[in-house]
C-alpha cells in the first residue's frame, strides 16, 4: 500500500458554484505538491437528484432534462469551459431514461441508474473545469471502483441503499498511480462519483441518501489513504444546529465514536455510515467549509483525546414514531422480544432507542432516509396486535444530549433538564455505550428544548478551546481574529500589565464597566426599581457607583446593611433587606431603621407577629422550581430552603388581620446565571396570580439571576425581551403594579477581572499543568460550582495557542483547579494571567485558606 494518497469529497453546494472551483482546485495542488495522490469525489448539484427521484411522468422527461443540464451547462459557461462530447453523452442518456415508461420508472435498476445521473454530470464538468484551471484529469466510473457483493432483486431498499465493499485494496491503490505515470508537475486528478457504486451483476447501485460521504470513506480506506477530507457549506461539526440555535460552537476535535454518535442521533452534516470505514482503518477525517478554506474544522481522528465527562452536543431529530407494546403476559414470557423484533425485521424496518419495563416495551423506529409509509404502520400493527396491545405515536422528536461518559455526569445535568417540566416527554433512554441520554417530546417542542439546553449545558465546557472553537456568528461574520464583545480590559492591557503587584495576585474592577451595566438596567422601561445584590461584590466604590446611577442596594444580612448606611451614601428608603433564618434581632432593627423588609418564612410570622405588628413588609414567594447553572445557585423548589409556598397562604393571612401587617410587595428569586428572559416573565406571572391573597400589595420584585455569558462570543441576556414580556404581562393586570428587580453579578461580573503570576510549569504524561500564585482561596466558584471563567495569558495575549493547560493554585487541594483543558500559548513564570467575569463572588468568597494571601483590590475609576 502507497499510503500516498488523499481523498477529497466535495458536496452538492460547493461543486454548484463557479466560485468554489478555484478552492477545488486550490486543494487538489496543495496535496499534489506534498507528494500525495488526490481521488476527488463529487455529489450531484445540490437539489438534482431530488428532482431526479421525483420522476414518474415521462410527459415531463423534456422538461426536467432541460432544468438539470441547464444547470451544469451554467455551470461551464460561467468557467468558459464548453462542454465536450462525454458530457453530449451523458445528457443524451440521461432523456432516455427520463422518457421510459411509467411501469419502468419504478424499477429500482432503472430508478438508481437515473438518480446517478447527477453526479455523472457533475464528474463531467469537473474533469473540464479542472482541465482549464491547470490540472491533469483521469475519470474513474465509481462501479468500478467501488463493489457490493449482494445480489438484487425488484426490492427498492437495496437498490438505494447498499453496502459497499471497502477492504482496503493496495493493488488498486499502486494500479491507479502506474497508469497515470509519473505525478510530474502537472496535478493529477482521479475524478469520481459519490453515491454511486455497482454490484455483482454490474448494476448500478446506490449508497444512500447523503452517500457521497459513505462513497468518499470506503473509497479512502479501499486505497489506505492518508486522510479524507470532506468540504461542504459549514466548517465542520456544531454543538447544536446553527440554524436554529444561536451561540452554538465548532466542535474542532472528536473521537470515531463521538462523531458516530452525533451523526447518528441527527448532525446533519455527516453521514453515520460513513465512519466505519474509516475508524476500522484508523484514516482521519476532516470537515471543512469550501468558502472558508482558512478553518481548520472539525478533525476526527483515533488521535483525539478522550477528555473526561461532557456534554459536546445537542442535537434532535425529527418524525420520529413510537411503538408502544404492552400486554401483562409478556412479564417472563421467553422469546417476546425475539417475536416482535422479527416483526419489525418483516416489515423492513429498524428500530432505534428502546425502553422497557415487566409490562412495555415501547421503541422508536431509525428511518434513516426513508419515508415512513402509513400502510407499513398498520401492517405491523396488525402483525404485532397478535402478541400485545399496540400504540403508534407519530409527530415525535428525539432530543440528545451528546458526549463523554454521561451516567457520571447525570447528577450535574439536574439544573439544565428542568426545562423538560412543562413538556410532555414520551420516552428517555440512556445509550448503553454511554455516549448519549436520549428524551423523546413532541416534534413541536425539540426545537426551544434544544436551545434551552445548549444555553444551560454547552457553555463553558471542560474540553475548554481545544475542543470547543468558534461560534457559528463568529465564523460567519468573519471576526475570529477579534473579540464578538469588545471587553474593556482588552483597551486597559497595558495599564494591566503595569498592575501594582506586591504579594498576592491582583482583583482590578473597572468602574466604567459597572456603570454602564447599571445603566442598562435603568433604562428598562417596566422596571421601576433596581436594587444591587451586595453579596456579589461589597467594595464600597462600586456601591457608590451604582448608587450614584440611581440603583438601591439589597442586603441579606443586618451586616450588610450596616455597611451600606456606614459606607455610602445610601439612605434606608435604598435599601432592600431579604434575610433568611436570621435571628430575630436583626429583623428588630431592621424595621428601626426604616428599610425595605422580606420576610421568606411563615414562621416568623406565626411567632415573631407581635415585632411586626402595624408595619409594611415583602413577601418571598417560593414559585416552586429554579433554575440556574448548579444546583447550588436554585434558589427555588422544595430542596431550595427560601421562600413561603402558596399553600401557606392561608395561615399567613390570618397572621396579618391579628397583627395588623400589611404585605406591600412580592417577592421571588428562582437562581442565578440564566440567559433568558423567559424565566423572570414566569416569575412575573407566578407572583402575579398571588395578588389576590394580598390586596396591598404595589410592586413585585421578580428577583435577580442574570446571567452573564462566559465566553465572548456568547449570546447574552435579551433585555429588551425581557422588557417587553413585562410589558405585556403588566397589560392584563386589574390594578397598578411596579416591577422591581435585583441582579448582583450582572451589574458587576464583567467589570472585575484576577490577575494572577505564573508560578511553575508541569508535565504529567499528556497533561500540562499551569500553576499562578492564588487559586480557589481567592476564586472559589470553579471549585464550588464547577464554575467556567475565560483564562488568558496577557502577557503574551496576541501569540498563538498551542498548548492544553490546566490552569492551577497553589492550595493543598485536589479541587483548586481556576480552569481545566485552556488552550494557552507557551506560558513561562512570571507571566500575568487574567481570569474574566471575575468582578462577582470572587473577592467576597475569598479566604486566607493554608495562611495563602487572597487576591487584594485594586480599583480603576476610569
């Protein structure tokens, strides 16, 4: 075997555009100059085979002849390439076939033989078009390169759908080079078809729908070749469908079986079949996007590394069909499964996930390209009737979640799967390679799951940039060499790099950057008041400062309070107070002093009624779940300690007439770090349906929580939704009501970044260890929550990232990790790191655990 050659397959899009034939060009001399033999595969234009398929009326056959080589003859003209007589051929035989009989259209021999016409046109062109961009041509008709060693029949399925052969064949491999001669300095190009194969009777047969890919891989593995690359319309594999999530990234690096995984569960951009071949053979493959060659891609290779637990992707399909068998005498009954399964072997069809219990079973079925006819269906249910009672649940989606190692991340995933709480959900299964947790809905709901769990899961993922690329925005708006988000930090670098480090690492707060996240909560027009969450960050010039720009502070404790009325400007009337088991003290002064009191507990009420005998307070409703990136940032539901349940409110009431309380305002808080405004409109509405209980009650504060995106091409919180949802709610109200709203790390997160030295520099067998001079003494949240922050070298913050680092304290703990799996250039000691979005819970969280300095403060007025 050579091993000296490179299969290029390039798809429907990028052989349709005349502009895309000097990227194909392009790449056929690169490889040719490193010495390689280059096999090109080709897909029809994109949309002439589907017109191909839907032949039936030779009246028509004219037409559609002329609508497909009109195409391909466009095509030439545009590259002023005139067609040739093997091209005249082609769309000769091409009517033929178009004009047979109705009875004959329907053959499979003569329906797989029309619907390789199109990729026979398109070898055509090719071999003309690469001949006038200076490249040597050899056509190889794929039924002879490629084989299947069944036997067809009139069966349809095996005519469109076949397996080909792809033991490697290195006569093959040497036979094509010899005839060609020398490679010289002239490119040789081999030229075939995708999707297109013949089998023993010398037939043509077809590989499938999306086949080019599965041609191009058997093809490679048939020749050994060095690798296959794949060039389509997108750069590669995505961590959800682009097209209808936003914010999804490129996934740059995948083992065989993930991509398999993905591929199979409904990534669009790779077809399952095709990598076998290659991880039996151990031949990379890369995906890469024609218009922007510049990409890397996404690479899946035996080489990737299998990073531990993750969740990479999500990904659905939809038209899936449940089949519900249940019946009480299946429980023990040998060989059931063994008869009904052959049932659905009879009628063709494969069956995907499975769940079982003593009395049901209920599968899905993998159609894979197929339509589902409505006669099969009631023929199998009539066929399985026999042995148990049938359900068939069309108009269904299957909503994935991809990745690593997934029963030992299931406890994590709790937060994220409480969006499936409104849905109905027909069936979970858990893949028994443990690569995917698979939740079947209806089809109408896979789409806003899939974004809600993109946003709760994907963010932040432990592979870190050596996994996770670029957005889908980011490559399409052409901004990979620039932030999506200009950070503020980024414009200060060199005032950061002069930072006054003595002996400890470096908090800095820039105060511009909290007043203008202040301001934009201020200019919400359904939000009368904005209290600051103190706990997320008490250093007394930010309170100033977002006191300076009309926000209130909330407190928690009565020492925060203390603080507030002893440090700043505030007056009582600023300030919310929202303790929780507190001692009863505190609530004593609290209404001494004359400021906004929560009460969250009906105890307090109960025993304590006579200290608030005559006063105004606020009520902390528990709305009954949470959100939030961990489950100890939920703030809401019966394992969240906050908040009073509405079945309290009756027993509440009658704590108010005897002691003469009035409850003035609403309150609820559901969690912290989420990205959409869905979550504070339900609140809203939750706490709205309460009014009737408290007819006092003027304003609802519907709680803080907003996230903050960890990356920076991360989507953030739509404000303006938010904004308008509460319009709309307000609008059906039956009495005036003021909305309040209390954020802590959204006013203050972006604003604060940790500047920390390098201090040494490890290798353990293929990890890399970073260490700085602090760690989770002062940033806790990647240890507490699993929290993710940006990590950049800013010493050296323009060179490139060529290293897999995990980022480390000096802490004697196995948990003081600041980052895991960063893409980093080369760090050396003494270099400044900064760690972003750090201005929240960073500081106040911090400790002088192991009598190690916590990171001291330094602010930037401006």
């Amino acid at each position: 075997m050579t091993n000296q050659w490179i299969v290029l397959k390039f798809g429907g899009t990028s052989v349709a555009a005349a502009e895309h034939w000097d990227v194909i060009a392009t790449r056929c001399r690169h490889h040719h100059q490193q010495g390689k033999a280059v096999m090109l595969v080709l897909s029809a234009i994109r949309g002439v085979t589907d017109a191909l398929s839907a032949h039936v009326d030779p009246g028509h056959a004219e037409s559609v002849h002329q609508q497909i080589t009109d195409r391909y003859l466009s095509l030439l003209e545009s590259l002023g390439c005139p067609p040739d007589d093997r091209f005249k051929r082609l769309s000769e035989q091409l009517l033929t076939l178009l004009q047979a009989p109705t009875d004959t259209l329907e053959t499979p021999p003569h329906r797989a033989c029309l619907m390789a016409m199109g990729e026979r046109f398109s070898t055509a062109s090719a071999c003309l078009i690469l001949a006038s961009l200076g490249c040597r041509t050899q056509h190889q008709d794929a039924r002879e390169l490629l084989k299947t060693d069944q036997r067809h029949g009139a069966d349809r399925l095996t005519y469109e759908s076949a397996n080909c052969d792809y033991t490697p064949d290195p006569e093959l491999a040497n036979r094509l080079i010899e005839e060609a001669g020398t490679l010289g300095s002239i490119p040789q190009v081999w030229v075939t078809e995708g999707f297109v194969a013949g089998n023993a009777d010398g037939e043509t047969v077809l590989l499938g729908r999306g086949g080019s890919d599965t041609s191009a891989a058997c093809m490679a593995a048939r020749l050994g070749a060095q690798r296959l690359e794949i060039w389509s319309d997108v750069a590669g594999l995505f961590t959800a469908d682009p097209r209808t999530v936003s914010g999804t990234r490129l996934l740059r690096l995948l083992s065989y079986r993930e991509a398999q995984e993905l591929a199979s569960m409904g990534a669009r951009v790779l077809h399952p079949r095709c990598l076998e071949p290659l991880r039996m053979h151990g031949i990379p493959l890369y995906l890469k996007q024609t218009t922007r060659s510049q990409l890397a891609g996404t690479v899946v290779s035996v080489d990737a590394r299998d990073y531990r637990a993750q969740i990479k992707a999500i990904v659905s399909r939809s038209g899936i069909t449940l089949i519900s068998m249940e019946g009480l005498t299946m429980w023990h009954q040998v060989g059931f499964l063994a008869d009904a399964f052959a049932l659905f072997r009879t009628h063709n069809l494969s069956v995907d996930l499975i769940s079982s219990s003593e009395a049901n079973v209920t599968v899905s079925l993998d159609l894979g390209a197929r339509l589902l006819d409505d006669s099969v269906l009631e023929a199998l249910s009539f066929d399985l009737s026999r042995i148990c009672r049938v359900t068939i649940r069309q108009q269904c989606a299957s909503v994935s979640l991809i990745g690593l190692d997934i029963r030992t991340i299931i406890h994590r995933l709790g937060p994220a799967l409480e969006v499936f709480e409104h849905r109905h959900m027909h069936m979970v299964s858990l893949a028994s390679n443990d690569l995917n947790l698979s939740f079947v809905v209806d089809d109408r709901d896979a789409p806003k799951l899939v974004q809600q769990l993109h946003r709760q899961l994907i963010p932040g993922g432990v592979g870190g940039d050596s996994v996770f690329g670029p957005t889908w925005e980011q490559i399409h708006q052409d901004r990979l060499d620039e932030p999506v988000r200009p950070l503020w930090w980024q414009a200060e670098r060199d005032r950061l790099l002069a930072a006054p480090f003595d002996d400890s690492a470096l908090y800095c707060y820039h105060l511009p950057t909290v007043r203008e996240a202040a301001r934009r909560l201020r200019s919400l027009t359904h939000i009368s008041r904005v209290f600051y969450a103190i706990k997320a960050n008490a250093n007394p010039a930010i309170l100033q400062a977002v006191l300076d720009e009309g926000l209130g502070l909330e407190c928690v404790s009565l020492a925060e309070v203390e603080y507030v009325l002893f440090n700043t400007t505030a007056t009582a009337g600023q300030i919310l107070f929202t303790p929780n088991f507190a001692p009863r003290e505190e609530y004593t002064m609290a209404l001494e002093l004359g400021v906004f009191l929560t009460i969250d507990n009906l105890f307090v009420f109960e025993e304590w009624g006579e200290l608030l005998a005559g006063h105004e307070v606020m009520l902390r409703i528990d709305p009954g779940s949470g959100l939030g990136h961990h489950k100890l940032v939920r703030t809401a539901g019966s394992h969240a300690k906050f908040g009073i349940q509405p079945d309290d409110f009756s027993a509440v009431q009658a704590c108010l007439k005897a002691h003469d309380i009035r409850v003035v305002g609403l309150h609820a808080h559901i969690g912290s770090g989420v990205l959409h405004a869905d979550a504070w409109h339900r609140t809203a509405r939750v706490l709205v349906d309460c009014l009737d209980w408290f007819p006092d009650a003027r304003w609802i504060d519907i709680g803080g929580g907003l996230g903050v995106p960890g990356r920076q091409e991360q989507e953030g919180l739509d404000l303006t939704r938010l904004d308008e949802g509460l319009a709309t709610i307000r609008q059906g109200l039956s009495r005036p009501i003021d909305f309040w709203i209390e954020p802590g790390r959204y006013v203050v997160a972006e604003a604060g970044v940790l500047l920390a030295r390098v201090t040494q520099i490890k290798g353990k067998g293929d990890v890399r260890y970073v260490g700085v001079e602090t760690g989770m003494n002062s940033l806790l949240r990647p240890a507490l929550y699993g929290a993710y922050h940006e990590i950049f070298n800013l010493s050296r913050l323009h060179d490139e990232p060529t290293q897999v680092c995990n980022v480390v304290g000096p802490i004697c703990e196995t948990g003081d990790i600041l980052g895991l799996d960063r893409l980093l250039p080369d760090c050396r000691e003494g270099d400044i790191l900064l760690i972003a979005n750090t201005g929240a819970y960073g500081e106040v969280m911090s400790s002088d655990y192991n009598m190690r300095n916590r990171a001291k403060v330094w602010i930037l007025e401006t």
